[in-house]
C-alpha cells in the first residue's frame, strides 16, 4: 500500500517513521509564514503541517501525541481522526498542559500519525434493550469497577 501525499507549500516535510517498525509517522510544522508559533499555558491551537494526505477508504489517519513532545514540552493532541472523505491540508490540534509558554518552530515535530482500518457498519436502532445478545461477568460495571490495584 502507498499513501498519497501532496505538500501544500514549500518547505513542507514528508511523514517520517523514524524505524521501519514504527506504526507511527512524524508529523512536523510547516506554517505558511513566520519563525514559529507561541502557544501559552493553557492555549490550544492549530498548526500547520503544510501537507494533504490521501486516506484511503477504509482506513482513518489517526493524530497521537509524540511521546517527547508530550513528556518534555506538555504539548498533547487534541482532536484527532482524519476520515478518507477530507482533502483538505493536515492541521494538528495542540494543547499546552503544561506551565510554561512553548513556542514551536518550522520543521519541529509535533505529532504522529499511524493509519488505521475501520469498519463502518450500518446502524439499526432497536425497540428493547437487547443490545447485547450475551450475558458477562463484568455486566455494566466501569470506571474503576475493577479496583485500584
């Protein structure tokens, strides 16, 4: 399988894996102008990856923090999937949690993406709770129903 991808300006960086094991591919920023970008404590924002990617039907392109982005600048993923049907440019979603202002330079990595297939089922509504067509120890029992240790 190949993915299609256009870059939407100079300067734009293709999607990297940094080994060929690797179910995620480096996203970087590539603003359409200025030397980077300050998103504050708190902040959220949209950057620029300067790219369009051509999901395939059948499949999502899912957005996933970095690990070292997320650990060393608290800056984390907000909304996330990419449908086949969009063919528009690739933004990332980025949300500072941390305490101090970062400011992300053109060509820094600022997320992953790792492709995943998907099952798009018909929907039936039904008249009687039957959802369910077995019984289950766990039964309707969630957050943290299983305890702590």
């Amino acid at each position: 399988m190949k993915l299609r991808v256009f870059r939407v300006r100079d300067g734009a960086k293709l999607p990297v894996r940094a080994h060929p094991t690797d179910a995620g591919m480096d996203l970087f920023f590539c603003p359409g102008f200025g030397d980077g970008k300050k998103l504050d404590p708190g902040g959220t924002s949209l950057f620029e990856t300067g790219l369009k990617i051509g999901v395939p039907p059948n499949y999502m392109l899912e957005i996933k923090n970095k690990s070292g982005v997320a650990f060393n600048r608290q800056l984390v993923v907000g909304a996330c999937v990419i449908d086949s049907g969009y063919n528009g440019e690739i933004y990332i979603n980025l949300h500072n949690v941390g305490t101090l202002a970062q400011v992300v330079k053109p060509g820094e990595k600022i997320a992953q993406a790792v492709l995943v297939p998907i099952a798009t089922p018909e929907i039936e509504e039904i008249r009687e709770d039957g959802v369910y067509d077995h019984t289950t120890e766990r039964g309707t029992g969630g957050f943290g129903s299983t305890g702590n240790f």
